[in-house]
C-alpha cells in the first residue's frame, strides 16, 4: 500500500539516538551554545523541568520527517475507514453497486501518493552574500525618489 513511504524513509533516516538528558533548565541555560549544537540530525534532546514536564528537542529536519509520518498514518486510516465502510455495505447488501464502490475505494488508496515531507530552509546569513566592493559610494540621494502624491 505505502511502500514507497517505507522505502523513502527506511530505518537509518528514521533512527533517532537519545542525547544525555538535562535534569533541569538551569543545566541546559549553562552551556546552551553547545547543548544546541548537540541537537543536530539523527539526535533528540531531553529536557526536564520542575513541573515534572519532559521535553523534546530535535532538528527541524527530524521534525518535519515525524510530522509528515503522522500525516501519513492520518491520511492511511481516513482511507482504510472508506474502505471498511464500504465493506460493511458490501456486507448488508450484496449488491453490484456496493462491491463496486468497495473496489474503488480499495484501488484509490492504493494509487494515492505518498505525502511529502518539507525540508526545512538553510538559514539566511548575510555573510553567505558576495558583496561588490568595487562600488564604495553609499551615498544615498532622496530627492531623487518620486512621491506617489
């Protein structure tokens, strides 16, 4: 039914390794730069608070790959629901009609695609831009701008 799902995300890209908990926020403030550092791909931060709360850090690439995942398995039971009404209807009336509809729906399911993941954008960073430093008037002359009344 959904193999390409299964196949495009496959065991290692799925695989998410458990960092070394930090038992308060405290712990974790200390050496954020680093414990934010240590969050990358593959790996899940645990975080605990006074309230008793665990929380859960990731990638955004993790992220989004486990959220499209639950999207999937939504959009897989929506489907499997049409199709066991379908059946049940099959069931009480026995007629063309029914199993008909029952086929369909079957055969929808299975050629609907795989719903994809977003990847999530590169950060902006302005040193990444090539800067012409040939051109080194800044002046800039507002007088020359058009008003629009």
């Amino acid at each position: 039914m959904s193999t390409a799902l299964i196949k495009s995300v496959g065991h290692s890209e799925l695989a998410l390794h458990p960092l070394q908990p930090w038992r308060s926020a405290e712990q974790f403030r200390k050496n954020l730069g680093e414990n934010l550092r240590l969050i990358e791909r593959g790996h899940v931060g645990t975080l605990m608070t006074k309230e008793n709360k665990t929380i859960r850090l990731l990638s955004d690439e993790d992220f989004q790959l486990l959220y499209g995942l639950a999207k999937e398995v939504d959009r897989l039971r929506d489907g499997i629901e049409v199709i066991i009404a379908a059946a049940v209807s099959v069931q009480e009336n026995q007629n063309e009609s029914a199993v008909r509809v029952l086929t369909k729906a079957a055969l929808a399911l299975g050629r609907s695609p795989v719903l994809p993941t977003r990847t999530p954008s590169k950060d902006f960073n302005l040193d990444d831009i090539a800067v012409d430093e040939s051109d080194t008037d800044d002046s800039f002359d507002f007088n020359d701008i058009k008003r629009p009344f």
